[in-house]
C-alpha cells in the first residue's frame, strides 16, 4: 500500500520532467498555429462570398 | 444525404440552421463566449470519462485510484490535468459569457427563457465543480468539502436537512462520496445536459439579441459557414490556452485525508467561491444579534432569486430603452468578485 | 458594389485541408486515448510463499479457501491426513470450483466440470486439471507456494 507521506513523489514520477513537457506543447503550438491559419483562410474565403 | 433525409427529415433543422445569421456590430465579439463555454463542456465530458475508467469513489480507494492514475496510466497525468484546467476555464468563460450578457442586456423580452437556462447552468457549472473537488479525496478536497457542506445549516427551516442530504449523513464520510460522485458524474451532468440543449435551441430559434442603441452592420454574418468557422478559431485558441495550462502546470495531488488531523493553515476552497468564502470570514459572529451565516445565506437565496428575475426587473431594457442601473449593479459585482479573491489571496 | 467572388475549388480546397490537418491531429491524440484505456501493467509485490496457520488446524473433508497473490486457492485434507492444495478456478471458463465433502471432489456449478481428489479433471467440458499448488509443513505449521 502507497504511503501517503511519499504519495506526492509517487505522482510527480508518472509525471514527465518539464523539458519534454515544453517539447510537447510547441509540437501542440505548431498544430494549433496551422488550424489558426487554414481556419482565418477559410473565413476570409467564406466572407468573400456572403459580401462580408 | 437524400437517403438520410428521407428516413429521418434531418433537411429540416439543417436547411433551418443553413438560414441563421449572426448580427454584425461593434459589440458582437462577445457571442463567441457562448460556443466557447459549450467546447469546455464537451472537454470536461470527454476527459471526466477517460477518468471514470479508473476511478473508485470510496474513501478506501479514490486517492489511491488517482494517484494510479497520475503515476501508472500512460497519459493519466494529462487527462486529470486537461479535465482539472478546463474545469476553472469553463467557470471563467461561463461567467464571462454571463456577464456579457448581463451588460448587453441580452436578457431582455423575448430572450428571458434563455437567460433563465443559462443562470441555471451556471450554477450548475458550479455544482460541478463543487461535487468534483471532493473525488481525489485528498486533504483540501476533505476539508473544503466540509466547510462547503456545513454552510447550509443556519439556512432557516431546512438548514439541517439540506447538510444531511449533501453529506448522506452527519459527518464527511463514504456516503458524502457516493452521493458527491453521483451528482457529478450522472445528475448534474443529465441536467446540464438538457439545460444546454434548450439553451442552444433557442438561441437558433430565437438568434443573438443586439444591444440597445447600437447600431447594426450589414449584411449580417451567416451561421453556417462563416460564424460556425469562427467558432471553431475560438475553440482551437481555447484549447492551445488549456494545453499550455496543462503541459506546464500539471495537477499534483495533495496529501491523502485524514478525518482526524486538523485542518492544514491558509486552507481556502477554489478561486470561484472564495467571494463566498470571503464574505463569511468578513462578518462578526452576529450581525444585529443575528448569526452571520444565517444572514449571509439569505442574502446568497435573495441574490440567486434576484439573479433569475432580472429580465422581469429591469423594465427599462424590456422597453427597450438603456437601462444604467443595471449596468452599474454588474459592475459593482465585478469589483466585489475581484476585491474579495484578492483579498483572500492576500491575507 | 461587385465583388469577384473567389472560384468556388479555393474554398473547398481549404476545407479539404482543414479537414485532412484534423484527420492528422486526431491520429495522436487517438493515440494517446487509446493507450490511455489500456489498463497499465502494475508493478505489484507478488508473495512466494503463504503461512496459512496450523496444520492441524485444517479440518478433513472440508475445504478451505485462501488468497494466494491474486488466486483463490483451496486447501483441504482427507481422512488420511493429506494437505492438498489447488487453484480454485475452473480450467474451462474461470468459474471458481466448490469441494463437496460428500464425494470428496471439486465441482464447477457454472458447466458441470468435476476435479477429483488430485485435482485432475475427470467430468465436464474442463480442459485440464486444477492447478496445484505445493503445500508445506514446517513445525506444524502450514505452507502453501507456486508448484
């Protein structure tokens, strides 16, 4: 049975360090800039089109 | 689709729907908070099943089953993550969604089921988080829980029935889980549900009110497609918001509760009701020989009461004509919400 | 006031992009879900060996059931003395066995298989005999481990 006096360690060692944490939120970032990109697009197309 | 339409005349809502249109003016920013409140919603739904899998909601198993999954479950530690950080910024966009509203006067005839629905959802949105706090089990979950739960008592009359059947007994204990995690995970969310549903429905029945005074551009912008891609731009900057939240600043959790140990010093309950909180800890013990509890939960019953009547008080906006008094009651309630937390993070 | 509409191929285009960017991001995050739901192999202490108590404390013809790890295991002794001990799950389909003292043999009430005394199968649709278990006695007291 976990101690709870060393629960808090046991969780931060599922937890992965804060390098490859940052790693996976630019990954994250680049996705999310790409959406931003092909969705203003698509707007301005649309909008071109309603005479917006 | 011909298929499809002639089995269940799914044409109709959608050729419907293909017709709305979303007024333009200076103001109309503020309509995206709405579906923004919406994609968090379906976030926490998402992510609070992904926990369900693991979860066990008895005292002898809760802490241990989220440690499980924080230390063991591949990804554990980013779902709570993802389902802990949405949960504070679908209050923040619920309450932001209301408050427009509110100063856009939003409310007024004959949008008044709407803003009955959407009070209503947000305090359940505050059930949720309240009912959710509690699950991990860990020493702030237990003692928050139990200041939150015995804050009903002095209400009159019924003070002592509402503690007993918020705890499923006298005291926090298994039963006080059980019946937490039953309002979490299947009431509250049949409730929201529903109450969600109505709301959307009739905003595409009823179309976004435009405040008073303001002036409309034309041509007004088409749901489908442009407003609905709009939407989803919102949505991918709110979800990068709760990735960096939950990439950055993973949710740890805190010491497994014990019913017997004193509660920890600077213990305070989440940022959404420390205006609550800090509310009780201005008050004396009596106020004009009355117990401050029992004064200020009346006072919370006439606010919630007063909050759902709005569209019927506010003749002035039901006329259609400006209505300042309100608008400066919404901001006298910002400045409380804001002065009140602060205070609670500072003393 | 005329506007020239874009071609009608540019805005479907976009959204043949937007809809392949979205079938490429779904991919990890199906991903992560699905190694998510996957129940985690957990690292458990697993014992060897289990002191059940006194030898003689274990009465004839009737069976005795212990947690051995995560195994249901049963113990029993004959009118000879003999401590046997066996895994009390069926080899058919899991169901846990039940020993009746009337013919001193394990029954399956889920498809009728029958194990004998030695816990070979001998009736019904099981496939192989119980699992055995090895049982000790060190100073009258009672041992069962892994065979």
């Amino acid at each position: 049975m976990v101690d709870s006096l060393k629960s808090t360690g046991d969780v931060l060692a599922g937890i992965p360090d804060a390098g490859t944490r940052t790693a996976a939120l630019v990954i994250c970032g680049f996705v999310m800039a790409v959406f931003v990109v092909l969705l203003y697009l698509r707007i301005k197309a649309s909008d071109e089109r309603a005479g917006l | 689709m011909r298929w499809l339409d002639e089995r269940t005349k799914i044409l109709t809502p959608v050729n419907f729907l293909r017709k709305k249109e979303v007024p333009r003016h200076k103001h109309a920013f503020w309509y995206v908070f709405g579906g923004l409140a919406l994609f968090f919603f379906g976030v926490q739904i998402v992510t609070g099943v992904l926990l369900l899998l693991y979860y066990s909601p008895t005292p002898g198993t809760a802490y241990e089953s989220v440690e499980m999954i924080v230390a063991s479950v591949p990804f554990g530690w980013f779902v709570r993550s993802l389902h802990s950080w949405s949960s504070n910024l679908l209050i923040a966009i619920v309450l932001i969604h209301f408050f427009s509203v509110f100063f856009l006067k939003a409310y007024r005839k004959p949008r008044e089921a709407m803003w009955l629905t959407g009070v209503a959802l947000l305090f359940l949105v505050l059930g949720f988080g309240f009912t959710g706090y509690l699950l991990p089990w860990d020493t702030n979950a237990y003692f928050a829980t139990q200041i939150g739960t015995e804050i009903p008592r002095s209400i009159p009359l019924m003070g002592e029935f509402v503690v007993k059947i918020l705890r499923g007994g006298e005291f926090i204990a298994e039963e006080s889980l059980k019946r937490l995690f039953a309002l979490h995970v299947v009431i509250l969310p049949l409730l929201a549900i529903g109450l969600a549903a109505l709301h959307v429905v009739l905003n595409q029945v009823q179309g976004s009110s435009v405040p008073i005074g303001i002036q409309r551009r034309d041509p007004p912008i088409p749901f489908f497609p442009n407003y609905l891609f709009r939407d989803f731009l919102a949505w991918t900057v709110g979800l990068f918001v709760l990735l960096c939240l939950a990439l950055l600043f993973p949710v740890q959790l805190g010491t497994k509760a014990d019913p017997f140990a004193s509660a920890p010093v600077g213990i305070k309950p989440e940022w959404y009701f420390l205006p609550l909180f800090q509310t009780l800890r201005f008050m004396p013990a009596e106020i004009m020989g009355l117990n401050s509890e029992l004064v200020v939960n009346v006072l919370v019953m006439v606010f919630t009461g007063g909050l759902f009547l709005v569209p019927f008080l506010d003749r002035n906006a039901a006329e259609g004509r400006r209505s300042p008094l309100f608008s400066v009651l919404g901001l006298a309630g910002i400045a409380y919400f804001i002065l009140t937390i602060s205070l609670a993070y500072l003393t | 006031m005329n506007r020239e509409q874009p071609s009608i191929p540019r805005r479907n285009f976009l959204s043949r992009i937007l809809a392949a960017w979205t079938g490429v991001v779904l991919l990890p995050a199906l991903y992560v879900v699905f190694e998510y739901i996957i129940p985690p192999k957990l690292r458990e202490k697993l014992i060897e060996s289990l002191k059940i108590g006194k030898a003689a404390d274990v009465v004839a013809n009737v069976a005795r059931m212990v947690k051995f790890n995560k195994t249901p295991v049963m113990i029993v002794k004959n009118d000879e003395g003999q401590i046997k001990a066996f895994s009390a799950v069926c080899t058919h389909l899991g169901c846990i066995v039940e020993f009746r003292s009337a013919d001193r043999k394990f029954h399956c009430n889920c498809h009728g298989s029958v194990f004998d005394y030695d816990g070979k199968n001998v009736a019904g649709p099981a496939p192989r005999p119980l699992q055995p278990f090895r049982v000790e006695i060190k100073q009258d007291d009672l041992y069962v481990s892994n065979s």
